[in-house]
C-alpha cells in the first residue's frame, strides 16, 4: 500500500484546507468479497468521495472540491489543515432526502444508496442468523433495484443480490439468467445457490 503526497481540498463551506492522501497503490492480496459487493481490503482502503469536513462538519463532495496550493511558508494556512469524516448510514440517508440527492446523476444516486446498503450490511455479513432489515433500509434497497441498470452486468448482480435480501427470490434467479463474464461466475452462482436456498443473508464469495 502506498499513498502520495497529501493533496489539499478547499472546503466549499469554511475553506479550511481539506487533507487527502491518494492511494497510488494497494492490493487485493488478503480481501473478502461478500455477496452484497463489499470488499474487505486491507490493503486497499477506500477512498472517500463525499464526506463531512472535520473543521465545519459540513457534507462535502471531494471530487468537487477545488485544489489549494500550501506554500511551506504560509503557517497561517498550515494552521487550518483538517481532514475529514466518512458518512455514516444516518448521514447518507438524511442526504438522500434533501433536494440536492434529486439533482444528482443517477450514479451518484447510486453511489450513496449503495454506500448506505452496504454500511447497514456490516453487521451481518457472514451471520448465519437473519436480522431484519429497518423500514428505510428496505426502501433504500427498493429504491437502489429501480435504480440499478440491467445493462450493466455489475449492476445486474446487484440488483440481483438485492432482490435476494428482500426475499425476492424468483426476481432474483430470473435476473441472474443471463451471460456473464466468467469473472463474474463466482458471485453469480454463490447468490443463486442462496436464493434457491430462500436465504437471505449475506454470505461470503471468497477469501478468508
Ligand atoms: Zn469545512
């Protein structure tokens, strides 16, 4: 694993200068892949694109964000560096009720409904007993199948395993008739092993 120099982000609230380090390099070596998409990498760490500014707590899109230049002089600037906070589950669901969510490309959208699934998956990934899903997870995940796009085969297993979770799983077997690339196969076969199975928890793809 190997980060860059850290590059600095004006926060778009309070300009405090936003610290980012950009992985140049990780690995797969050692991850697990579940049946919901996440990845456990240790030594890939996931790299934030939205996220609270630790100055302002304000929700900011890094992309977004402009590039600031800190001359090694300029102590004044130095002084105001912070970082920044991944969003929790109640986070990213306060956001996807604000109108700025409405505004967004569908891949955003997207982008947090899955953040939102998965963080809520954490807890039971790889338990064999079933805790239920909260009445906004459900709508999320309802929300994510009408997002998702079927053209897309990462997509397509998505939308699959998130039918299996809901428990739809006719929905789910019938979305995962299709051709795919064989590097898809594992995740493929694992999800439709369960839905056969009627099981709805999230089990592991491979790794240990
Ligand atoms: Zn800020």
């Amino acid at each position: 694993m190997k980060y860059g120099q850290p590059i600095y982000k004006k926060c778009c609230f309070c300009d405090s200068p936003i610290e980012v380090l950009p992985l140049l390099e990780g690995r797969h070596t050692g991850s697990i892949l579940w049946s919901d998409g996440f990845m456990n990498s240790p030594m890939m760490p996931k790299q934030e694109i939205i996220a609270k500014c630790d100055h302002c707590k304000e929700v900011v899109w890094l992309i977004d964000l402009e590039n600031m230049v800190i001359e090694a002089d300029n102590q004044a600037v130095k002084n105001k560096i912070t970082r920044y906070t991944a969003l929790n589950e109640q986070e990213l669901f306060a956001i996807i009720e604000t109108e700025h969510y409405k505004q967004l490309p569908p891949e955003l959208q997207v982008y947090l409904r899955v953040e939102a699934w998965h963080i809520g998956n954490k807890e039971r990934r790889g338990k064999t007993e079933t805790q239920a899903f909260s009445k906004l997870e459900r709508e999320n995940m309802i929300a994510l199948v009408a997002l998702l796009d079927l053209g897309d085969p990462q997509s397509r297993v998505m939308k699959a395993e998130l039918q299996r979770e809901l428990g739809e799983f006719n929905s789910c077997i019938e979305i995962l008739d299709y051709l795919f690339d064989p590097q898809f196969e594992p995740i493929v076969a694992k999800i439709k092993e369960q839905a056969e199975l009627k099981n709805i928890n999230i089990i592991k793809v491979f790794g240990k």
